[in-house]
C-alpha cells in the first residue's frame, strides 16, 4: 500500500463481501441486474457502506501522526491527541456514517478550544493528507486481462471463458485507487501446461523395451 498505516481490509468485509467488491464492474452490474438482483444490489450497498467506513478509518489512522508531527508538545497538546487515538474508531465511524460537519465531529473528541487552537495545524494535516491521496481518488478504474498457458488451475481473478479453439481462459481483475492506497493488491494465476513431448519421448522408449524385449524372446 502507499499509506504506512496497517488497516486489512478483511477487517471490514466477510468473505461474501470482499469477492464482490473485487468482481469487475461489468460482472456486478450483471448480477445486480439478473434473476437475484435484490440479493445482490443489497450485497452491493453493504460492500459500498462497509468499504467507505474502511477507507473513512485508514484515513483517519494516516491522519493523526500527520497532525502530531506538526505540533509542539505540551500537556494540553499531548491530552488531546491521546484522546484522538484512544478514540480514532469513533472519530471514523461518525465521519462515515454520520451526517454532520466534520469540524463538529472532530472537536467533539478532541476538544473545542484545542480545534480552535490549533485549526492551523490541522488543516496543514489535511493538505499533507489530500497530496498524497488525491492521485488516487482522481484515478480511473481499469480492467488488466491476462491469458495463462495450459490449464489455469487457480486464481484470485475473474475467470472469463474465451470463445476460440482452445481451452485457455481469460483471467481479469479491476483496479482501482483505494484498492493500493492502504494494502498490497496482488494479482495471481497458476496454469499447468502439459509437456507433450515428454509423453512422446516416453511413449517411444516404452515401445522401443517392448520391442527388444520381443527380438530377444524371437532369438
């Protein structure tokens, strides 16, 4: 990930969940809209909600070193982002699910005279986030397609049958920016190719003991 915070993913979603939110967006849109649309536009809305809270808490995680490295110690100082810490679950999940003015949230936790106080330092903290951060919310999804030789045997992919004469398969992830802001994003296929010239080169010399075995009992 580019951010130095450790927030997994698997912390926020089910494994339901998370094989959804990395279908590609035509494949969501498919099911959102088939047979079990209900089922799946709910599912949808979940991984929405349940990402959002993930993404609200990595940043909120990335933001408070950011804001402690800007501030000279002093008891009240000190008080004050222990409190942030304590609580950086809270302070994320009202920024996420609740609609009201993020100073008022923030202030709330950390106090009003230290948000008053140090308004300065804590909007220097957002800017420093936003420069790091902002590419990734501008970036574009794309679809990465890959065909593996032989037989694909397995992969954390969406496996897409390709209509031609041979039996390889098409294997494609999206990515997207918040899927490498705060983790690794690994992209894996495993094929087995079968050698046939080993069966060949076997198959003659199996043939070729038969036969001298043959010669030798003719003698």
């Amino acid at each position: 990930g580019i951010l130095t915070i450790n927030c997994p993913l698997t912390g926020f979603l089910n494994k339901e969940e998370l094989e959804f939110m990395y279908l590609p967006d035509f494949v969501q849109e498919d099911l959102k809209s088939g047979s079990d649309s209900l089922y799946y536009s709910t599912l949808a809305d979940s991984v929405d909600a349940r990402s959002g809270y993930w993404l609200t808490t990595v940043l909120v995680k990335q933001w408070i070193p950011l804001l402690d490295s800007l501030l000279k110690s002093s008891p009240d100082v000190d008080s004050a982002l222990q409190r942030l810490k304590e609580n950086e679950d809270k302070l994320a999940r009202q920024l996420a699910y609740f609609d009201a003015d993020d100073d008022s949230i923030f202030s709330a936790i950390a106090g009003e005279t230290f948000f008053n106080e140090h308004k300065t330092e804590i909007d220097s903290a957002n800017s420093l986030l936003d420069e790091v951060t902002g590419p990734f919310w501008s970036m574009s999804s794309y679809d990465m397609e890959t065909r593996m030789p032989g037989k694909l045997v397995a992969t954390n992919g969406f496996v897409q049958p390709v209509n031609d004469s041979t039996d390889n398969k098409g294997v494609i992830w999206t990515v997207k920016g918040e899927f490498i802001l705060a983790q690794p994003f690994e992209m894996w296929a495993e094929s087995k190719v079968t050698n046939y010239w080993a069966w060949v080169v076997t198959g003659l010399f199996i043939l070729f003991v038969i036969a001298g075995f043959i010669f030798k009992r003719g003698k």
